[in-house]
C-alpha cells in the first residue's frame, strides 16, 4: 500500500479544523456548536497522528489517546449544561443565553 | 561542663512558655506555675555549673556554644551562638537564679481567683521573657543580643499590661513600649556606625569586634575621636530607654501596672540593668570615648538624684520602689561611667537581691491588705506579718547600705571610686574639671535621700499603728468580693511566698562577700567578682587617682554619718511624731519643691506638651487630615474611579454576552498571533 505523505494529512486535518471552527461561529443551536467542537477537535487528533508517523515518534499518538478522554469528558458535561439550558427556556438556541453581559 | 551544655540554658524557658502556651487554659495555676518554675530552675542549675566552671577555669576561659549559621552575606557571617565569659556567667546566676525565686513566689501571688482562667499567660510570659533575657546577655553578637534586647521589651510590655481590660494598665504597657523603641532606635543607628566605621573588617561578634578594634582603633576613629563618641552616645541613648534613665526614664514608674512579681523581676532585678549589661560587654569600645563615658556617669548621678527626690513625696509603696530604682540604676551607670565597671555590676548584683526583696515583700503587704497599695492606709504591719516584715528590714537596711549588708559594699565602692576616677577618663567638660568629685557629692546626696525616703516607706508601713482595715468598709466589702475569708487583720503570706523572700533577705544579707573591699581580712575572698571579671574588662584600662590610698574609709563614714542622721529625721518625722511632719514640711520645705516632687517635677506634663501634643496634632491635622484622607485616598479613589468609568462606558460594549462573539475574538486573536509568526518568521 502507498505510504500517505504529511502533506495531505495535514491539508485534511486544516480543513476540518477550519469547518469546525466556522460551525462553532456561526451556528445558533448549541448542539451542532458541541458538534462542531468535535470535529475541531478530532481535526487536531489528526494533525498528531500524521505528525506522528512522519517523525517515527509514540507521542502523538498518545496525545491523541488523551485527547479523545477529555473529548469524551467534554461532551458529557456540554450536553449536561445544554440539557439544563433546555429545562431553562425551553430553547438551544445559543443568542437566548446573553446572561453574562456586563 | 561540656560548652554544647550551654544553648540549653535558654532552651528551657523557651521550652516552659511553648508547652505552657500550648495547654492554655488547661493548665491552672499549680500546673502552668509548676512546669515555669521547672524550667527555670533548670536553667539556673546549668547557669550556675557554668559560673562553677569558669570560676575553677583558668583566667580569660570562656566557653561557647554554636547552634548554626543564621545569616550570611558576603564576609558577615552570623550564628545562633552562646558565649559565657565571667560576665555572662554572673548574669545569667542573677537572671536564673531571682527569676526562679520569683516564679515560686508567683505561684503564690496570683491567687485571685479573677484571674484564674488567664495564669498560664501570665507564666508564659514569664518564661518568655526570661529566655529573651538569656539571649541578650547570652548571644555572642549584636544581633542575638538586639532579638533579647527587643524581646525582653516585648514581654516587659505584655506583663505590664497582663491586666488589659483595665485601660490605664494597657496605656502603661503601650508607654512603656514607646519610650523603649525610641531608645531602641538609638541603638540601632549606633549599631549601623560601628558596622560601617568598620568597613572590611565589620563583624558582629563580641570576641571579634573586641579584637579588631583593640588592634586598630583608628578604625573607630582612634582614641576620643568623634566617630567613636558618636557611637558609644547613640549605644548609651538604647540603654537609656531600656534602662530608664534621663530623658527615657518615665516608662519605669507607669511599669508598676503589672503584677508584682512583674515589678521585681522585669522592672528591677533583670531587665532594666540590661542597659549597664551592655556597656560592660562592650567596655573596650566605650573606654575609647572620655566624653561617652563622662556623660554616661554624669546621666547616671543626675538620674540617681532626680529620681530621689520624687521617691520622698509618693505614697504608693510601689511607686517609691519604682523611683528607687531608677535612682539605683543611675548609680550603676555612675559606676560603669567612671570606668568602675565591676563596681557598677556589683551593684547590679545586689541591687537584684534586695530590690527583688523589696518588691516581693511590697507584693507580699499589697496581697495581704487585698490590693491596697496606699502606705498612709499601712503601718504596724511588721506585727501580723513578722516573717515578710522582717526580711523587709534586711531590705531596708542593704539599700540604705547599712554596714555589712550588700549594698553597703556596692554603693560604697561606687562612691569611693567615682571620687577617686581620673578627671581626663570622663571629660566632658575637659580634663580640668573636677568632675568626679562633683559626681561623688551627688551620689553622696542621693545616698542620704534614698535612706531617707526608704526609711519613711518602712516605718509607715511596717510600723506604728495599723491605719486600714476595721475603720475601712469599703475595704472590707473588696474582701468580701474576693472570697478569702480572712479576719480583719493583715495576715502573714503563704509559704510559697515568703519562702523566696528569705532566701533573697539572706542573699541582700551576705551579698557583699562577692566582693569584699580590700580593707576587710578576707584572705583570697576579698575582691573575688573583681577579679574574676577582671579579663573582660581588660581592654578597658581604667585608672583611678589615689585608689591604693586609705580615703576610701573617711569617704565612707562621711556618707555613713549623713545616711544615719537621714534615717533619725526619718524615724522622728514618720514614727516619734507624726503630729509634727505637716508643720515641718510647712516649715522647712518651699511649696514648689514639695508639690514639684509629688507631681513628678511634671516631666510627664513637660513631655507630654513637647513632644507628644505635637506628635497626635501633626498627626491629626496634616497626617490624617490631609495626607491620609486627601492625598492617598485621592489617588485610590482617583484610579478606582477612572477604572469605573472606563469599564462602564467601553467595555461594556464587548462584554455583551453572547459566547459565540466571544469564540469570535479568541479566534481572531489566535489567527493574528498565528499570522504575526508567520510573518515574523
């Protein structure tokens, strides 16, 4: 089998990154902006692994592995808060929650 | 004695005041009493097998203790280390040994039961205050002795206001505290000069100041140079405050707030000879300044005098005590001042005998009578308390050096030699002046006064006719209060309290065998303290015109004479008839002289118009007033304000809320870095 280069690898994970991260600024519903924070984030995990085969080393492998953990975390405890949200005003949409301004 | 034995004589007090402190109010009066007296007599056992050794050692042996290096910085090394030379040693007996007697003699003292939920802070500081005690006489540097010094001022100003919830006692504790840091800072600047005069070479350590300076006095400034007079000045301006001397000396009466015991320990057996302590150990620099030394004899013989003359009018027995003492001190500091250094200790040493008798048995008639304190509501009392009463006599008659007795020998070495000191070792007035003689006269003067108001304290309180009590109701409802149910009668004291006060009445007794003057047949004893101390005071060569000659005994039956005929007017005025001292005193004594003396010649008025009414005004006026709720407070107020107005006119156009704005501006800034490194690089 032909070996991947790092350069589409890396082009792959850019974009995905690049998709998440405009999910994430401009979709209203809470549910698809934790969605996109996963793709962000399993763009990265990408990212690590093709740098990991081209320099040979575990490490980013194992940063991958650490970082699907607090992913996992991260999601439970997001869909926690947009459940309670929910409960709150019946609604995910993220423009109804501006408690925080000064 | 194994030398390492030496950093435990500190250790035990310190040890008594944690495990004290740490029960609290668990430790009643016996327990909290019983652990403090432990420690300190543990302390005085290896105190004195030090004194034993050195005394057995051959001349100039000292032995030292080093615990670790404290603090090092460049060639400056200074350690936690003890030093015990003769000096050292006879202190730390007296420290030790008084303190332990008057921690038996607490035991018995603070009884009331009012104050039985706080006697473990009162032996707590007790103990404290002894273990900064032993490290200023004990440290082998400056700085050491400077964490004792200010040590023994803080537990001095925590006894003093032991009973805080009475205000003016808590006042004379802050007084207290006040005048002693002035002279602290005093000292301190005087410390600073020496280590700077001493550039390279500065040290901190006793043994090698003594060393450098005595090689190479040019660093000081040589001989009676300036820089070394400046120095020994602001070192002595510390003493004054410690010790109570002029101008810093209005502390000491107010002190007497504190418990009894307190009075006896702190305020006259230890911590106020620090002073006179300070100036012995460091002898080879003060004897490099005649002009040092001549004010330091001439503060001490006015301060003898002028305290004198308050002791004569104050009724409040410990009052009198309490200006005797100042007196007392200025005759110490007459002694080191004329370069009688072992004379002036001497008399630190028997002094701590009987005025620590003095206070107790004061003590001992103030708990008798249920706090009463006023000698004209005394008298007679050496009928119901025989034993306290006649220990008070063997006081009595060493502080108005009644021959034979500890005091006699003290004083009288100090009067002999300030009249035969050598004109040009105290010249500040220069060479010529007859100095020492004008010195003698007012020590001699102050001898008469101090037997005089020491005999009008003893006849009224202990004889005559008892004045308080039956007549007294509310007196008698006081006693009531306290739940002892005593009769009418004063009453001798507890055991625990008289027993201290005749091992004090034998030591006020027989003190003066420590050193016999040279024309009593004693063999080797004669002069023993002096020659045991003699290789400390050997930098400091002193000389004393006619010393070998036999003035000394017409000196002193001239003084004799007068303190006796003193004593006579005393007993004829205060006991043969009393029905004649007002018209007496109408008779012979000017208004202002009496009323002068009653008021305290209105020092405390002067000061408090002087200095202290220009202090709070200044204070009040442009510190607080305008400095303080202007200036500072402006600048707080001005910046908090500007920060107000910004945040709540600008960002609060950013601070809207929405996360994803805020995911938006993180993310920009991100990709600006990212840009910005990209660029860069």
């Amino acid at each position: 089998m032909e070996q991947v280069g790092l350069y589409p690898v890396l082009v792959t994970s850019a974009v995905i990154f690049t998709l998440g991260a405009v999910g994430v600024l401009t979709r209203r519903n809470a549910l698809i902006v934790l969605m996109s924070i996963e793709l962000m984030l399993n763009a990265v995990n990408l990212a690590f692994v093709g740098f990991s085969r081209h320099h040979g080393l575990p490490d980013g492998q194992v940063f991958a592995v650490f970082v699907m953990a607090v992913a996992a975390a991260e999601a439970a405890v997001g869909l926690a808060l947009v459940l309670l949200l929910f409960r709150h005003k019946a609604s995910v949409d993220l423009d109804h929650f501006t408690m925080l301004k000064g | 004695m194994n030398p390492a034995l030496l950093s435990l004589v500190p250790a035990f007090p310190l040890l008594g005041a944690i495990t004290i402190a740490l029960l609290n109010r668990k430790a009643s009066r016996l327990v909290a009493g019983g652990i403090a007296t432990a420690m300190v007599s543990l302390s005085a056992v290896f105190s004195f097998w030090t004194l034993a050794t050195l005394a057995s050692a051959e001349e100039g042996a000292t032995l030292s203790a080093r615990l670790y290096e404290w603090i090092s910085i460049g060639n400056v090394h200074v350690d936690i280390a003890f030093l015990a030379d003769p000096l050292t040693a006879t202190m730390m007996c007296v420290v030790t040994g008084v303190g332990a007697l008057i921690h038996v003699y607490s035991i018995g003292y603070m009884d009331d039961p009012a104050d039985a939920q706080s006697t473990w802070r009162f032996f707590a500081y007790l103990n404290l205050f002894i273990f900064a005690m032993l490290l200023l006489i004990m440290g082998d540097n400056f700085l050491l002795m400077f964490v004792g010094w200010e040590g023994v001022g803080m537990c001095s100003y925590l006894l003093i206001g032991f009973w805080y919830k009475n205000t003016d006692f808590a006042k004379a504790g802050k007084k207290a505290f006040i005048a002693n840091r002035v002279g602290d800072f005093s000292f301190l600047i005087g410390l600073f000069m020496l280590f700077w005069a001493l550039g390279d070479q500065a040290t901190l350590r006793f043994a090698d100041l003594q060393q450098v300076i005595v090689a190479d006095p040019g660093l000081v400034g040589g001989h009676g140079g300036a820089l070394v007079t400046a120095v020994c000045l602001l070192l002595f301006g510390g003493a004054t405050g410690k010790s109570a001397q002029i101008p810093l000396f209005v502390w000491l009466p107010d002190a007497m707030a504190g418990p009894t015991p307190v009075s006896a320990l702190i305020h006259a057996a230890t911590m106020v000879t620090s002073g006179i302590y300070m100036i012995c150990r460091l002898s080879f620099l003060f004897a490099l300044s005649p002009v040092a030394m001549g004010v330091i004899a001439t503060i001490g013989a006015l301060t003898a005098f002028f305290a004198a003359t308050i002791a004569v009018t104050q009724t409040d027995i410990k009052k009198v005590l309490a200006y005797s003492t100042v007196s007392q001190l200025g005759y110490m500091f007459l002694g080191v001042g004329v370069g009688a250094f072992s004379a002036g200790f001497f008399h630190v040493i028997t002094h701590a005998f009987f005025k620590a008798l003095l206070f107790l048995g004061a003590g001992a008639v103030i708990h008798a009578l249920h706090h009463e304190q006023d000698m004209r509501k005394m008298g007679g009392l050496l009928k119901y308390m025989k034993i306290t009463g006649g220990m008070y006599m063997l006081a009595w008659l060493a502080i108005i050096g009644f021959p034979g007795f500890s005091g006699f020998f003290s004083k009288d070495e100090i009067l002999w030699l300030t009249f035969s000191a050598n004109p040009a070792q105290i010249a500040l007035f220069g060479p010529d002046f007859p100095l020492p003689k004008i010195l003698w006269m007012i020590g001699a003067i102050t001898a008469v006064l101090t037997a005089f108001y020491m005999s009008r304290l003893v006849f009224m309180s202990f004889f005559g006719e008892y004045r308080g009590g039956d007549a007294d109701a509310h007196g008698h409802a006081a006693h009531d209060d306290h739940g002892h149910g005593h009769g009418h009668k004063p009453h001798e004291v507890s055991p625990l309290m008289w027993l201290p006060l005749v091992v004090l009445g034998l030591l006020s007794l027989g003190g003066g065998l420590l050193n016999l003057p040279h024309w009593v047949p004693a063999g080797n004893m004669t002069g023993w303290l002096h020659h045991f101390l003699e290789p400390v005071f050997a930098n400091a060569p002193m000389h004393f015109d006619g010393a070998e000659e036999s003035l000394e005994i017409p000196i002193m039956l001239c003084t004799l004479g007068m303190v006796f005929a003193s004593v006579a007017i005393s007993w004829y005025l205060y006991l043969r008839r009393p029905q004649d001292l007002a018209s007496a005193k109408e008779e012979l004594v000017p208004d202002f002289v009496y009323l002068g003396s009653l008021n305290k010649w209105y020092i405390d008025e002067l000061y408090q118009a002087a200095i202290i009414g220009p202090i709070l005004v200044g204070s009040r006026q442009v510190l607080w007033a305008i400095v303080d709720a202007q200036l500072i407070d402006g600048m707080v107020n001005g910046v908090a304000g500007l920060l107000r107005r910004i945040s709540s006119g600008y960002s609060r156009v950013v601070q809207n809320g929405h996360v994803q704005f805020y995911a938006l501006v993180l993310a920009a800034g991100a990709a600006v870095m990212v840009l910005a490194f990209a660029v860069g690089s």
